[in-house]
C-alpha cells in the first residue's frame, strides 16, 4: 500500500506545477519578465523558475535522494526569452519531481537529512519538514505567479 502522506504530497505538487503552467500559457512572452513593484519585485520567470528547482531539491531531501544541481542565484536572475522555454523547464522538473514521489520506497519522516547552503553552512531538517516545505513553497511561489499574471492582465484597468 502507498504511503498516505506521499500520494497526498504527489497531489499538491501536482497541483502546483499545473498552475505554474497555466500562468505561463495565460500570458505573453513580456508578461514573464515583467516587475509588477519594479526592480525589487520577482517576475513570474523568477517565480517559475526558483519554485521548479527549489521543489525538486526539497523533494530529493525529503526522500533521501541525492541532491541535485543547483544555483539558487540563477534562479533569481532568470529570464524568459518565451513561453516555451518557460514551460520546457516546468514540465521536465514537475516530470521529475513526479517521478521521485512515485518511486519512493518506505521512509522514516523523522531521518534527518543534510544539505549544504550556498553560503556553506550544512542545514538539518526531517523528512518530514523538507516534504512540507517543498509543497508549501510550490504553492506559496505558484500563487504569487499567479497574483503577477493577475496583476499583468489588469494593469491598464
């Protein structure tokens, strides 16, 4: 039988990627750079991006998968040249991300896992909490995505 908290967490994650989708179907190529407060406001390139490997690593700990590469910076500095690539990006990862939750063997969601931050320092969390955070933080960035596309179709209004 399924682990309960796996195949829930595979639905939201789901959910998540979806509508990290459906935002960047919805608007044009300008939209996905677009600063909806100016230069300290993340555009939904960024937001897309960043919530797509932030996810994926997230995931990989709370499994006790190995960890994949990453360069958070560049996430922050992303820019969608179109859709397409844009959607390329949350497709692969969600694949991946989706791949990972159903191959996953039994797991103890009290282990402790380690990874290390980019300034170094080695964090320690559960399981269980790296599970939690990878979904909330999906959601989290994918309702900001979806608040700047709102924020965009409405701009002129």
């Amino acid at each position: 039988m399924a682990d309960p908290i796996i195949s829930a967490a595979r639905r939201f994650v789901a959910g998540g990627f979806s509508t990290l989708r459906s935002v960047v179907e919805a608007v044009p190529a300008e939209a996905l750079n677009w600063r909806p407060g100016g230069e300290e406001t993340n555009t939904i390139s960024v937001l897309v991006t960043h919530a797509a490997y932030s996810t994926r690593m997230l995931l990989a700990m709370a499994l006790g998968l190995p960890m994949p590469p990453r360069d958070r910076p560049a996430e922050f500095a992303a820019h969608a040249e179109d859709g397409e690539s844009l959607l390329r990006l949350v497709d692969g990862l969600s694949t991946e991300c989706l791949a990972a939750l159903d191959e996953a063997g039994p797991i103890d969601w009290g282990t402790l896992r380690q990874r290390k931050r980019d300034d170094g320092e080695v964090v320690e969390i559960q399981a269980a909490e790296a599970l939690l955070h990878a979904v909330e933080h999906l959601r989290g960035h994918a309702d900001e995505a979806s608040l700047t596309r709102h924020l965009w179709l409405t701009r002129s209004q």
